[in-house]
DNA sequence: GTCTATACCTGGATAGAC
DNA sequence: GTCTATCCAGGTATAGAC
C-alpha cells in the first residue's frame, strides 16, 4: 500500500476504497475516478482494464491481512497458548475489518462461477501464504507437533485446522443473518466478541483433551 | 416447487436452474427465458421484473432447504444423538446441493452492499424457521434443555449454536478456497465427509464435557 | 397469452486533441 | 500524462401486432 502522492498510487488507494465497498462487480470505473480526482481515461492508461486493477488490489489486500493474522502467533510455546492467541488474533482482526470479509466472500462467491477463475482468489491466499510462511503450513504443523508430544490428543490435523478457522470467521461471514435470526445478536459488540473468545478457548481445548482428562495439570508442571 | 406444465411454472422452474447457476446479477432473462421455450416479454407479463422474479425462486429455495434439513431432527432423544444427528444430516444435504450454497453464499455477501437488502435474506430465512418452527428455536432450546437435564456442561447456548453450524457449513463455503491452499483436499469426496463427521463429533461432545468426564458411562446406563 | 421489434440505459473501453 | 467526447456491447423493459 504505497503512500506517495503520484496518480498511479491514488488511483490505486482510490480503487481499493471502492472496491471494498462495493465488490469487483457493483464498483464503478467512474466512481473511482473521481475519487481518485482524474478521469475514467486515466485508469485505462495505467492499468488497461478493470479487471487488471482489480487484481492489483486483491492482491495487495490479502498480503496485508495474512501478514496482520500470523504475524503475532506465538510458534514455540505450549499448544494452548497457541490456541488461545490465535484464536483472540484472528477474531479481532475479523471484527475490525468487515469490509475486507465481505469483499473475500464476494470473491468466493464468484470464484464459484467460472471455472478457470475458482483457481484465482485461492491461488491469490496461497501465494501469499508461501510469501509469508514459505511452503509449509502453520496451523497443520503445529497441531501435528501438538499431537507428538502429547500435549493434545490425537486429531486430524487438516479437520481440526478447518474446524479452527470455521468458528473463528463463521459469525462474521453469516452475520447478515445471524443478527435477523436471532434478534438480540450484535457480532461486532464488545460483548459479544469477548463472550465468544472465551468460549471458543474453551470448547475446543476441551474438546482436544483425551478421555482421562488430568493431562492440564501434568503439562502445568512441565514447564 | 409446482409440476404443472402451465407457463408460469415452466418458467419459475427455468428461473430457478438459471438463478441457481449464475446467481441474481450473472443471470440473464434471455437465458431463462429459453430455458422455459418462451421469450423475454412473457418473463415480464407474468412478473413483472427480474427483481420480483428473483424473489419467488429465493422464497421457495430457502424454504425447501431448512425443511430438508431439520425434518428427520429427533427431539426428544440424549443430545448425543440430537447431535450426532444434526451433523450428519446437515453435512450431507450440504454437500448434495453446492449450487444451494454458492446462491446463498451470493445473497449474504451482496445482503452487505444495500442497508436496507441486508434484512432481505436474513427475514426469509427467519420466516421460513418460523413456518417451520413457529417461533422458538429448535437449536437453542436443545442446548438450553441439555444443560438444565445435566446431559452437558454449562456452556451459552447461542454461542455453541454459531460454533455448530460454523464447522458444518464451513467446509463448504469456503471450498474453492480450502482446496487450492490444501492441495489434497476435496472437501466433496466420500472420505472426506465421513471422517468430517466423526471429527465433529468427537470434538464438539467432548467439548462439552465438564472437567471430570465420566459423564458417558452414567447416561449410557441410564437410558 | 404470446410473439417480434425496438427503445433506452448503463458502463467499460478507446480516439484523438492538447 | 491528462483531458473531452464518443463508441459500442449487453441487458432490462415495453409497444404493439396477432
């Protein structure tokens, strides 16, 4: 996200305004124009087509989220350290960016569409990830881990993984309709968000205890 | 989902496989207007717009999924059961209908873009749970009464609600993203669905669990 | 009720002057 | 590099004959 004042920067941050707001297809080449203070001409010059410049920032979204997710996950710890930052990290940051969700699930969604482009917005996480982590992956290695030294029973890694990001991000992503389905609801609420971390911490950690479950006070007195 | 041959349902039925495929704005009232042997003016006569044309097919859509879904429910039974039962059923009809997903996957996210449209989706689903239901909540007074019989711990009803439905529903919104950043995956394959089954279980029952877990034994006993 | 033909609009892309 | 003016495709909706 560069920060220089020439035209080619401002019709990109101009871009990724609109875009955010408005998905790939409700944004407007005019729109951004204006916001951008030049005409629709200009953003034909630069970036040929709007597809092209959609690109571009998709791109650069991604990259910058991924990095804001990972980048504060402690790797050596106990597991439940683990389990509990990531968790609060990725809840936060969800919360703190509903138009960065809504502007993936579109994506998604149209990813759905054509064939060729379903590979596009995930290749687009993939590579970022790679960027990030370099080939291998984060939460599967350390459950893994997790699961060899015992610290947590033995799971799945790839199903525990997605059940991890499954109740993390789903209020976020269904919130339209959780907060009509169930009227008292506010996602984005204090409350709600810390409820929610707790509960989470708690029901999957429970959830990753072996049957004879005194295993908590054995590892509280290994480090 | 009427199976008269009259004019009116021909067309409905085209609208609904063209909307299902391509989604609201993706569709074309040529391309369902083809689909049913009739022209764009009699799409029109008989609906006036696209706009209202769209509503019917969504309407019935919605309502014959949550039927489907919550009919062979058992209500009376151990809530391991109601449980074990829910993710199966759930799972299932999620993987036998991805075009039902990727279309409600579309509402959602374009639900965002008018503030006044966010209501639309979100109000038919809680209609169609109400003509189902009638005004209580399946999900939430299961739980309620599971922790009140002390079938399970304490835990808040409403948040284990999105936490179920997150790690069922998950797998398959997210699919075009999860099979592209794990390369092996196919979230739609035969494997994979049993072994997501038995995780969920597994995982969310023993969340539930309250720290001395000898809670299985004694219920098996009782019933 | 059903057709053909067409009006009319929106929005991305380009030509060409400066 | 930046502007104005314009083209053109694709799409909804309607007029009017049968």
């Amino acid at each position: 996200m560069p920060l220089r004042d020439n035209t080619e920067d401002r019709i990109l941050r101009a871009a990724t305004e609109v875009f955010l707001q408005h998905g790939k297809d409700g944004a407007r080449m005019q729109a951004i124009a204006e916001r951008a203070g030049v005409n629709k001409a200009l953003l034909h010059y630069y970036f040929r087509s709007k597809e092209k410049l959609y690109q571009r920032v998709i791109v650069n979204l991604v990259d910058h989220a991924i990095k804001a997710v990972l980048i504060s996950i402690p790797h050596d710890g106990r597991f439940r350290d683990f389990l509990t930052a990531f968790i609060s990290n990725y809840v936060d940051h969800l919360a703190a960016t509903p138009e960065l969700i809504r502007f993936v699930l579109w994506e998604v969604g149209s990813s759905w569409r054509d064939p060729e482009k379903a590979a596009t917005i995930g290749t687009i996480f993939k590579q970022a990830l790679e960027r990030y982590a370099g080939g291998r992956n984060l939460l599967l290695d350390t459950i893994q881990k997790a699961v060899e030294r015992g610290e947590i029973r033995p799971v799945d890694p790839l199903h525990f993984t997605i059940s991890l990001l499954a109740v993390c991000v789903y209020p976020f992503v269904a919130r339209p309709l959780l907060e009509v389905v169930f009227s008292e609801l506010d996602v984005l609420s204090e409350d709600f968000l810390k409820a929610r971390k707790q509960e989470l911490v708690e029901l999957l950690w429970r959830g990753l205890q072996p049957e004879a479950t005194n295993q908590l006070w054995v590892e509280e007195a290994q480090s």
